[in-house]
C-alpha cells in the first residue's frame, strides 16, 4: 500500500495522515431488490399524501364558493 501524503501539516501532528475510507461492498440482489421495494413504498406513501393534500383543498374551494354564494 502506497503512503500518502496528508493534506495539513502542522509541525506536531499530521492531520488526516491516519484516515482511511470505509470499503464499499458490492450488494446483493436481493439487498438491492429490498432497497429497491422500500424506496417505492415511501414514493407510494408521499404520492398518497399529495393526493389527500389535493383533495383537501379542492374541497375547501368548493366550500368557499358555496358560502360566497
């Protein structure tokens, strides 16, 4: 493994001269099929919540022009 050279040099310590990064690991299928699912139910729940945020407010609309009536 080749050293590198850190980025600050301060005279006392070398800072960053002990950092090394998190190896990333392939995923498996099935890891990225459970990401996969998780991340559309949360897409479903937030599509769910527009519709109701929609919904509410058409009412609203309709309520006001019924009393404006």
């Amino acid at each position: 493994m080749r050293t590198r050279t850190p980025p600050y040099n301060t005279g006392k310590v070398l800072i960053g001269s002990k950092y090394h990064p998190q190896p990333e690991y392939p995923m498996s299928d099935f890891e990225y099929r459970l990401q996969e699912s998780m991340l559309k139910k949360e897409d479903q729940a937030l599509a769910a919540v527009d519709l109701l945020c929609w919904l509410i407010a058409a009412m609203l609309l309709v309520w006001l022009f019924m009393v404006a009536k």
